[in-house]
C-alpha cells in the first residue's frame, strides 16, 4: 500500500530544516518498523498554486499499519531513542 504525507507551511517557514527533520524522521521509521519501506520525500512536487511544499511517500505492507502510523504508535520507538 503506498502512503502519501501532503504538507504545506506558512509563507516563510524554513522549508530546508523541515525537508531535513522529515527525511530524518522517515529513515528512523524505515529502519524501526519493518511493515514501512521504501521512503521518499519531495519538493514543490506539483506546478500550481496550491502545491503542497513537501510530500513524503512511503510503502506500507496493508492498511493496518496505516493505522499504527495514524495513532503515532510509530513514533514510540523513536521516542525512546
């Protein structure tokens, strides 16, 4: 199952840092949970007015997972860390 993260920021917002921290962020998660692969992040990905400034695309193995993500239990493990 592809999963898709849309965000867009305030005029302003330092898109680097938060381009940064997302890969950061979905790294971790690629090598803390095994049902999530293959993560990429994008920038300005859509010529228009309401392009979304980042999108972050990752595989899932089903849609169950989609809801461990939801509920931030997939955050858990990197809270420890």
């Amino acid at each position: 199952m592809t999963h898709c993260v849309l965000l867009k920021f305030k005029p302003g917002t330092d898109l680097d840092a938060v381009e940064a921290s997302v890969r950061e962020t979905y790294e971790k998660l690629d090598q803390l949970l095994p049902f999530l692969t293959d993560p990429v992040v994008f920038r300005n990905c859509v010529n228009r007015d309401s392009n979304a400034d980042l999108m972050a695309v990752v595989q899932l193995d089903s849609s169950e997972h989609l809801l461990i993500i939801i509920n931030n239990e997939g955050e858990k493990p990197m809270k420890k860390q």
